[in-house]
C-alpha cells in the first residue's frame, strides 16, 4: 500500500552507535601463554573426507497399552469432548484461544512434523502424546495444587511411534519419554480406565487412586502393537543431518503435512480420497502427494514405501462391534432394543452438555470477555439473559424429532442418515433465527433509550452520545421520531454564515453546502469510524460490535443445543441397538464437527447480512438516516438566512431629505431571502451516496476482528451462485470492483455502474456493490493501521496536524489518488499474498478503458497472476 497518495510521507530519523570496552586478560607471571596449535598439513588437490555412515535404525518394542498423564481437566470433560484433541484440531474447528482466524499454512506444516512436535509446547501439533512407560507419563500427571489424571489407553493402529519415527536415542533427545502419539485426537472409546494423582501433603509423594474401568471403552480390531514408525511424518527440518540416512531420505521433498494427509486417508479413511477430502474441506489442507492428481518431484519412491507399508486396517475400519461377552444381556441377531424414553436424566445431561459446548464455543471465540467487561454479563447468563433462552423439554421439537430418528434403531446407513438430519435440522433452525429480537437484547447494556427525543427538547443533550441511540435503533431496522434533537448543534453551524454583503442563491448553496459537508465529516462519519480519540468512548463501535457478537452468540446456542442432541441420542441408541457403537459415537462426533463448521458459516452469512443492510437503512429506509437530518439541517440553515436579524443586517441605510420619510428597503431585502430559500429548499443539500455511507462503514473500528470471509467478494459470489466457474467468478470480481472504484472517485455516478451480471435475476448485483464498498473501507483501514504500526518504529516521529487527522478520522469519498493498481485492487479480492506480490506494486496501474469491460483481457491477466503465485485457488488467505 503506498501512502503518497494521502499525502503522508514517513520520516526515519536517528542512528545506533556502539563501542566496546576493552577487556584487559591477566595472565599469572608464573605460567607461560598457551601457544597455537601448529598448522595442519596440505590436503591432496581434489581430497574429500568421507561421507560418515548413518547408525541403523532400531525400532523400539511396540505396547498393547499405553499412558497419559495431565492435570488440566478430568475424565467427565475428556468424555464430553470425545476425545483427547490436538491443537491442530481445535485450531479446524475454531476452539483454540491463541489462534482464532483459524489454520494457516505454515502452522499446518508445522503442525504436522514430529520433529516440531517433540519440542515441548508447540502450540500448533497435530499429535496427541502418550507414552508406553506408566512412569513417564505420570509425570505430566503431577501438580502441587490440581487433581492429576493417569489415563491408561488401548493403542491402535492409526497412532504413531514417535520414538522410532525419529530414530531413537541417536537422533531423539526425548527418547527417554517413550512417545506413542495419537494423530488429530484419541477417541474417548480408546480410554481402557483411569485414576487420580494426587500429593500427599504430609509425605509431599504423589499417590494413585483406585483403578476407575471406562465403560465406553472399545478393544480394537487389530489388538497388540497394531502401530507402526512413520519416518515419512518425521518433518526434519532442511539440512539435518538425518536426511542423510536412508531412513528418512526418500521424504527430504516431500511435504510432510501431505504425508499426514496420506497417513490419515490409509488409516482413518480406508483409502476413500473422496470421503478424506470432504472430512478436510478444505483443498488447501488435502494436499496428497501419492494419492492426489499431482505428485511432487521426488516422491515416487517415497509413496512406494508408504503404499508398502502393512496396514492393519481392513477397509479402513479400526474398529469392530464390542464384545458380548459379560454381565450384560445381548440382543438375539436381528433382534432391536426400543430405544429408551427421554428421561429427566438424560435432559439434564443435554443440558450439561448444550451449556459446556456454548462456553467453550464463546470462549474459543473470545466472547466471554466481551460478555464480562463489556456488558458484565457473567459468560453462564449470557443464554438466559441476552438470547432469551430455554433449556430443551421432553416437548422440544429437538426432542421430538430426535425418538423419531431412533425409533428403529440405527444401522450403518441409519446412522449416515441421522447425522444427516441433525446437521440439516441445526442450519435450518440457525437460519430461522430471529435477528431484530436477538440484537434488541445488547441495547440496555450498551446504552441507549427512547428518551433521546425528550432529553433535547431541554437542550441538554450530547449529540453525540444520543446518535449512539440513532445507530443502535438502526441496526434495529425500526424507525423512530424525527432528527429533532440535533437543532442546537445545527443552529451553532449555521450561526456562522455571516457573509458581509446579502448573499445570492449561489453563494448561499455553497455555503450551506460547505457547512453540511463539515457536520457529516465532523459527527456523523466520525462518529460512525469511532476512533476512541475523538469519538470519545466509542460508543458506536461497541454497539456495532455487540450487535455482530449477539448474532454469533444466538448461533453458537442454537448449535450447542444440536451438539447436545446428538451427543445424548448417540447414547441412547448405544444402549438400544445391535449396530457397531463405533460407528454411532463416530457419527455423533461428525455430526458435531459439521455443525461447529455450519455455525461459522452461518455466523459469516448473518453478520455480512446485517452489515450489507446497514447503508441502505442509514442513508434511507428510517426516519432517523440521514436524509431527515438533511432536511432538518436545510430548514435551519433557511431559517437563519431567513430571520428577521439578516433582514436587519442587509437592509441599507437609505439616505433622506431632512423632515422627509426614508424608503424602508426591508420589505425587499425579505423577499429576496426568502427567494433564496425557497431556491435552497428546492435544491438541499446532497446526500451522502451509498456506497460512501458503506465505504466509511466498512473503516469503522466496530468492524474490527471480523471475519475476512464476511466482506469477501468471491466469498458471497460463490454463495449466491455457486455453479459460477473460477473464471467467471475472478471475472464479475474484478469487473465490479473496478466499477465500485470509480464510483467512490467520482469518476462516475451510481446509476452509471455496469449491470453484467451472470445471472438473469440481478438482485443480487446491487448488495455485491454494497459489499465491495465496505471491503474498499476496510481494506483501507488496514492499511493505514500497518502505516501507523510503523510509526512506532520512527523513533517517537512528530505527526503533522494533517497525518493526527488522518489517523483519527475516516477517509471520505471522493477517493484521491487516481486508478487503483493490481495490488490493491488484489487486496480487495482477497487474493493470496504470493498472488499479490507478483501483481505491479509501484506505478503501474489498470488501464481503465480498456480494462473495465474487457473480459478476456481480465481473465488473462487473472491467469498471468495465478501462474506467478504458482497457485490455482487463492481464496480464504487472510491478508
């Protein structure tokens, strides 16, 4: 982004100088100087030392049990979750604090290695540790303050030997911690029991409770030492010496996140590459270097050895039906348990689990912290006391329709079809969702009311303060008594038209214009941009902001409760049928995730939603937009002009005969002020155009930690018409984008801007406009933030008047600075950095006239940037 065209220029002054101290050696009188060792002799011309031969690799003894040791939750929270989770999971699912805009490819490959997962607390593994020595993992069990766990886990063949993996005590400095690791999580059902750890204060030892059995628990197909070493997934990183070992070579180029991938799809997809990436999701995390269309140079030799190595896993199954035998009586083959009824029991479990899976869901999120000190709503009040919410009964319609998905039991395909339905049945009710009722419920705690109007009346009132009630009652979408309480800020702006000589209608347009222009760019559009220096406490960046929280929260809810749903109906059918139990909690677990992924989806759409209506209502769909401010602004200016104290002032002393009456020109002097007002009430004054209302919108700090896919173009055009080709779609993107830039330089008006559109219903076309001149905004406002973040640099560089206004106040249409380049307008269209670096960054700009209508000129030129990025889908990367 470069900055000369705001006319901003960044000074970097000072320097760094350093000396250093000489430091005197004493050396005792007694003892001589050590001397230089004597030079080595020549080497033979061409002489190279030999290459040192790698120690073979022994792989350790394999474990029918292993063990985990930790102190940070219990067993009842492992059980809930399903599973031991890695952080690269929680990172897919949105669950990790540290990183909420979600997975990114560094972190992925990073993630995937287990050379960077044996360095203690990487935040980003896709490995959950265990050991096959009970001593080792105890250890992690120890705390002086908290209950310990040592839980004592079945092993299975999709798990890894992170020893041997790495090469043992030769190459693994951990080897002492015996490390078999589960890869992406450890289902709960692997659990064979667990005990307590816990220090005895008196002896200061740490002492094991009873052996507690896990009645979930299910023995694995293939028993004993089922898992392998993978030195494919070893991730060394470039130039390690043990790349030079046989062991690990034939992997040096081949990336190891798509070795995970391979690993994953053998092991836990049976080889089904289309079930694998649906599971993904994503393509740019189902990267398959042996299995995918395209295979990187160099690993030929490395899938041979993966595709050679012995699978335990049949049909990618890693799991058989638990045994009957035991206590518990067995259904004769064929033979269906009725489900049991819905007890009060088990509604309080579904509550237990709804509410758990809603405060980590907002916790992952960071909303628990808006809730506490914003709102200062205890994070378990928030359901209850902002969303208005109810916990499931027996009479639910959850409930209902979930003893109708049981009530025949739950076979393999029943079980597809069940999870099927409870994804379907949350995106339809989380659609339903009712928007006005859900942000309502932010308003008293943010701060407003329907006294504004009264409170002027009295004449003292904060402007300011009572817009925050005009913008929370917009986002409200409900109309409200006129602009009246802005009269005494408009009578001290127009009090200031003082011309010395009667102005004419023109002089007095311009004028009026001139003042208008200063109250949008003094209150209302800094008001809306809310920087906390000037806008005082913010107030509309919190309620935009709660406004966007409460739609995340009312969907977090509405999922938690069909998580819950799930959950607890996958128990009861376990207890009620002959199907595999494997398959129903592997389908509650991946009803679970789709629905998490469905809620963010469903976030990005309603939150694009409301600000997508968000201009539209300011400029005119309330009596509270701008447009009866206008007018309100107009009558006061007319009236000014108008009154009886600027028909004295104009009025001219005439001169007269002594004893002689004077010709009162007052009369006329009236008529022509209010000529001029009717002229001017004729003429008001221009409205902000929409997309300068979206563009300014789009800057507003209350936009701040939005997801990037919300205002991404490509993002809604896919969602709108998904049978759009790429092609089409980098077309129309770049086609109205250039389009929405002219029109916020004024280079063209509204109503001027191409309708291309690929459909033949174009109701979309203008709110893809809309959305493109919020994401100018805010593409906008992140740049100047980096450009401020690097005046931190400057060594405490004095700002210009002009640099402290332009920090702290909006950018406001007309835009300067001419034709936009490829780079911005890359950035605009959410393309890749690679992508973006490749585009002309310095003068060269698109050739409007040529370009804007061009379509094959524009798909080339697409094209040149996508083979420069090396790169064919370049969406979703956060800029």
């Amino acid at each position: 982004m470069r900055f000369s065209s705001f006319g901003l220029y960044l000074l970097l002054v000072g320097g760094v100088s350093a000396a250093n101290d000489a430091t005197n050696i004493q050396v005792h009188g007694d003892l001589s100087p050590r001397q230089p060792p004597p030079p080595p002799p020549p080497m033979k011309p061409g002489w190279k030392p030999d290459k040192p031969q790698p120690k073979p690799i022994v792989d350790p003894p394999k474990a029918k049990v292993l063990y985990r040791g930790e102190y940070f939750r219990g067993p009842d929270e492992v059980k809930k979750a399903g599973s031991f989770d890695s952080h690269a999971k929680r990172i897919f699912e949105g669950k990790h604090p540290d990183y909420k805009d979600r997975m990114k490819a560094e972190l992925f490959k990073k993630g995937s290695s287990l050379y960077e997962h044996a360095v203690f607390k990487n935040p980003v593994s896709s490995y959950v540790p265990t050991s096959r020595s009970l001593e080792e993992a105890l250890k992690f069990a120890k705390s002086a303050d908290k209950v310990g766990y040592l839980y004592k886990i079945r092993a299975s063949p999709d798990m890894v030997d992170v020893v041997g993996s790495l090469g043992g005590e030769d190459y693994f400095k951990h080897f002492k911690e015996q490390e078999v690791a589960g890869v992406y999580e450890i289902p709960w059902h692997r659990v064979e029991s667990w005990q307590e750890v816990r220090r005895n204060a008196k002896t200061g030892e740490y002492e094991r409770g009873k052996e507690v059995p896990n009645e979930d628990f299910i023995e694995p197909s293939d028993g004993e030492a089922a898992y392998l070493s993978h030195p494919e997934l070893a991730g060394w990183p470039e130039g390690s010496v043990a790349l030079e070992n046989e062991f690990w070579a034939p992997y040096k180029d081949v990336p190891v996140e798509g070795m995970l991938n391979e690993h994953l799809l053998k092991y836990r997809h049976g080889d089904n590459v289309e079930k694998f990436k649906k599971w993904r999701g994503n393509e740019d995390w189902s990267i398959l270097p042996c299995s995918g269309s395209r295979k990187r140079t160099g690993a030929t030799d490395a899938c041979a050895l993966i595709r050679n190595e012995p699978s335990k896993v049949p049909n990618g199954e890693t799991e058989k039906p638990p045994s009957t035998s035991g206590d518990k009586p067995v259904n004769s083959p064929g033979e269906e348990k009725v489900p049991a009824e819905i007890t009060e029991g088990k509604l309080a479990e579904l509550a237990e689990v709804s509410e758990k899976e809603f405060i980590d869901s907002t916790a992952a999120r960071g909303l628990t912290l808006v809730a506490t000190r914003k709102w200062s709503v205890d994070p378990r009040d928030i359901r209850a006391k902002l969303l208005g919410y109810k916990r499931l009964t027996a009479d639910s319609p959850k409930i209902r329709s979930m003893k109708g998905g049981l009530s025949g039991g739950l076979d393999a395909v029943g079980v597809v079809a069940w999870v099927g339905g409870i994804v379907d049945a949350f995106v339809k009710d989380a659609t339903a969702l009712d928007r006005v009722a859900a942000i309502a419920s932010i308003f008293p705690l943010v701060g407003c009311g329907f006294s504004a109007i009264s409170e002027a009346q009295k004449g003292d009132v904060d402007v300011l303060d009572k817009v925050l009630c005009i913008s929370g009652d917009i986002l409200l979408f409900t109309p409200l008594a006129p602009f009246g309480f802005a009269f005494h800020l408009f009578r001290m702006i127009v009090s200031q038209f003082k011309p010395q000589s009667q102005p004419t209608k023109e002089s007095s347009q311009k004028a009026r214009d001139q003042q208008w222009q200063r109250f949008l760019d003094d209150n209302v559009f800094t008001y809306f941009y809310s920087d906390g220096s000037v806008s005082g406490k913010s107030t509309f960046r919190d309620k935009l902001n709660s406004s966007l929280a409460i739609e995340t929260l009312a969907v977090l809810s509405e999922g938690a409760d069909s998580i819950a749903v799930g959950n607890i109906s996958a128990q009861i059918a376990m207890e009620a049928s002959n199907s595999d139990k494997s398959k129903i909690q592997a389908g509650a677990m991946e009803a679970a995730t789709k629905i998490r992924a469905g809620a963010s989806r469903e976030i990005i759409r309603r939150q694009r939603e409301l600000l997508l209506g968000l201009p539209n209502s300011l400029k005119e769909c309330t009596s509270l937009s701008l447009k009866p401010i206008a007018e309100q602004f107009n009558k006061d200016f007319i009236a000014e002009l108008t009154s009886p104290e600027m028909v004295k002032k104009y009025t001219p002393i005439t001169a007269t005969v002594p004893d002689t009456p004077g010709v009162d020109l007052s009369g006329k002097v009236r008529d022509e002020l209010n000529a001029t007002g009717t002229h001017l009430t004729k003429t008001p004054p221009v409205l902000p155009k929409l997309f300068d209302i979206a563009y300014v919108l789009g800057q507003s700090k209350g936009l701040e930690g939005i997801d990037p896919l919300t205002l991404s173009p490509r993002d809604f055009l896919k969602a709108q018409i998904p049978e759009l080709s790429d092609d089409r779609l980098d077309f129309y993107s770049l086609h109205h984008a250039l389009q929405v830039s002219k029109s916020l330089q004024g280079q063209i008006k509204e109503e001027q801007l191409s309708n291309l559109w690929p459909a033949k219903d174009t109701k979309d076309l203008q709110r893809f406009r809309i959305l493109l001149a919020l994401k100018f905004g805010k593409t906008f406002e992140e740049q100047k933030i980096k450009w401020a973040q690097g005046l931190k640099g400057a060594g405490g560089a004095l700002l210009s008047e002009k640099e402290v206004r332009f920090s702290t106040h909006p950018n406001i249409p007309p835009r300067k600075g001419g034709q936009e380049s490829f780079a911005y307008i890359g950035l605009i269209l959410g393309l890749s950095a690679e992508r973006v670096r490749s585009l002309p960054q310095d003068q060269q700009t698109l050739d409007y006239k040529d370009l804007v209508n061009n379509e094959e000129l524009i798909k080339a030129m697409m094209a040149q940037a996508m083979a420069s990025s090396g790169r064919k889908d370049t969406e979703g990367v956060k800029q």
